[in-house]
C-alpha cells in the first residue's frame, strides 16, 4: 500500500466550480470536503448532524437567524446540529468541511444550489 500524503492545493486544481463540495478522505462515517463557495448560500440546517467549517483561503461568514461569525484564513466553527445557518463569502473562500457521509449540502431545503453527493477527487 502506497503511503501518499493528500495535497490539498492539488486537489483544489482539479475543479473550478462553487458550492460543490469534493471528497477528499474519510475517518469512520466521517468524509473531509474540500469546497470553493463565493456569494450567497441557501438557509438549511442538518438536523441529525454537527458541520465543521476550517477556512483554508479567504473570509467566510455564517449568518444564523440570531447573528454571525466570521472566519478568516486558518479558522474553523462548528454549527451545531439543527442550527439553522446561511454561509456567505464575498470573494472566493476554500475550504474544508467535516462532516458523516451523506450528509446534503442543503440540508431538507433542496433546490438549484443541492450538490451530488460523495463526489471523489
């Protein structure tokens, strides 16, 4: 078995679109995401799950229905499961996301910006 570390700038060269996050890994029932999002997102939550955010590149905010946080370069938060929350990013943001397998982009609202999921890089 080959022992190759995982190159996370090579990896974000093998696609160009937003709000479709890659499967870069998996822990357990656990995947790593990496993501290129810019603009708005849509209000979702994911009621049965957590969502780690660790900014890699750029300024994130999550807008929740009683306020925000801002992540820059080398920060991450943790939405709680249920927390319904809206990412924004001005300029374009990398990122990786933590999150079980499975688990929707959008939640249960569905709609234009619901991403396939498992998609391997």
């Amino acid at each position: 078995m080959p022992y190759e570390p995982i190159n996370l700038e090579q990896k974000f060269g093998l696609f160009d679109d937003h709000w479709a996050p890659r499967v870069i890994a998996e822990m357990n029932d656990y995947q790593f995401k990496i993501v290129k999002i810019q603009g708005d997102f849509v209000w979702h939550d994911h009621r049965d799950t957590d969502e780690t955010f660790i900014v890699l590149e750029g300024n994130l905010r999550i807008h929740f229905r009683d306020g925000h946080v801002n992540l820059g370069k080398g920060e991450m938060y943790v939405v709680p499961k249920g927390v319904e929350h809206k990412p924004y990013a001005e300029h374009e943001v990398k990122m990786l996301l933590v999150e079980p397998r499975g688990v929707l982009n959008t939640g249960r609202e569905g709609g234009e910006r619901t991403a396939p999921n498992d998609i391997r890089i």
